[in-house]
C-alpha cells in the first residue's frame, strides 16, 4: 500500500498539529507504515476526473507564493491517459502565462475537483509537463478534440501530469450547486420514472377492469345480479 498522499500533505508541522488536535491516527501516522511510491488512480478516481467538467490547478511562483487557476471545458477535457497519467489541452488566455512560467521552474501540481451536487470532491498531486505542439502536434490535436469548433484551436499545448497521490476530501460544508444540465439531467430521469410509474399504473388498472368483468361474468352465469 502507498502512502505518498500522506508524505506529501503531512508535513513535520502538520503532524505536530495533528497531535495536538487528537487526529495523528487518523492522519500522521499513516507515514509509520506503506510504502512510499506513486499512488495509481483507481477506477472510482478516473471516472470521477473523466465526468468533471472544470477543476482548480494550484502552482507555485518562484518565491514559493501559491497560484490557483480554474480550468474548466466540456465533460472529458481532462483525460485520464492511463492509471498514472491525465493530460489536458492549455489554451490561449490572457497572455499572463502565470502557470506556464511557474512550471518551468517547478513541475509540482496539485488537482482540486468538485462535484457540487453529489457533494464529492477529489485532491489530486503530481508532476506536470509542458507539450508543444510543435513538439507533438498529435498529442495537442488528441487533447484538444475535447472541445469543438474555434476553441479546439487555440490549444497551444498539452499539459502531461505524472500523478503521484489522491484523496478523497471530506463533504463537510461543500454547498450543493446545480447547473442547467444537470438539472435538465435530474428532470428527464424524474421524467421518465413518472412515465414508467404512469405504465405501471395504467397497466395494473387495466387488470383490474379485466378482472372485474370476468367477475361479473361469472355473477351473471351463476344467476347472481351484479347490477
């Protein structure tokens, strides 16, 4: 079993933190024991980062300031290229190239998702690499073709992460949101369990009247009057 997650998280401060909170067990002491080698993802986590439909992606500047960068796109722009690696495309911005510049120099990266409405969210650490497409034009075409129409073509490059550890991250005070789609998703299955529901309804009161007309078919033969 690797515990990376916890080598990278639970830094000598925190630790001594978590001793004096009572939560060392539950935490620290995760590094008194496994083995310290890149954690794969695992199929619950893969699925997740493929239905996710924007993430945050935390750098750090070359004085050690942390940046944070929302990236966002169709379900799927962040694919999940095997059990180690996720790649997606880096489009054109505002010019700031805050994060390119920061992995130049530092190719540590952290992953936020969330799933606002089922309350998950999923912490991803890993090493990024810088793709160009004059590097490896198909490599950016791939991860590009995520996105449709002028967007997949302003995909300057591919960003590679080498995936060294996840966790899950407790639900405790993320707020549900919902977008149209997935509201419009809700809907048709609430929609549709109306409809199976109206099927099953029509059909067990159509038995019924079958039922009560032989019944009283069966009165009327017997000389009994149903009437």
């Amino acid at each position: 079993m690797s515990n990376r997650y916890a080598r990278i998280a639970f830094s000598a401060a925190a630790r001594e933190r978590q001793k004096i909170a009572g939560s060392y067990r539950d935490y620290g002491a995760q590094l008194e024991h496994g083995r310290d080698e890149p954690q794969p993802l695992e199929p619950r986590e893969m699925g997740f980062i493929r239905a996710a439909d924007s993430f945050f992606l935390g750098t750090a500047t070359p004085d050690g300031w942390p940046y944070i960068q929302h990236r966002g796109g169709p379900k799927g722009f962040v694919q999940v290229l095997d059990e180690h690696t996720l790649a997606f495309a880096d489009l054109s911005g505002n010019g700031q190239y805050v994060t390119v510049g920061n992995l130049t120099g530092n190719d540590r990266v952290a992953l936020f998702f969330i799933d606002y409405p089922v309350r998950e969210r999923l912490k991803v650490y890993g090493r990024a690499r810088m793709v160009e497409r004059t590097e490896d034009p198909d490599l950016v075409d791939r991860v590009a073709g995520a996105y449709n129409g002028a967007i997949q073509k302003i995909a300057e490059r591919a960003i590679v992460i080498t995936v060294e550890a996840s966790n899950w991250n407790c639900v405790k005070y993320i707020r549900p949101r919902f977008t149209k789609e997935r509201l419009d998703e809700a809907l048709a299955l609430v929609r549709r369990d109306a409809a199976a529901e109206r099927q099953r309804l029509t059909a067990e009161i159509e038995d019924l009247r079958r039922e009560n007309e032989a019944l009283r078919a069966r009165l009327a033969t017997d000389g009994v009057a149903t009437g």
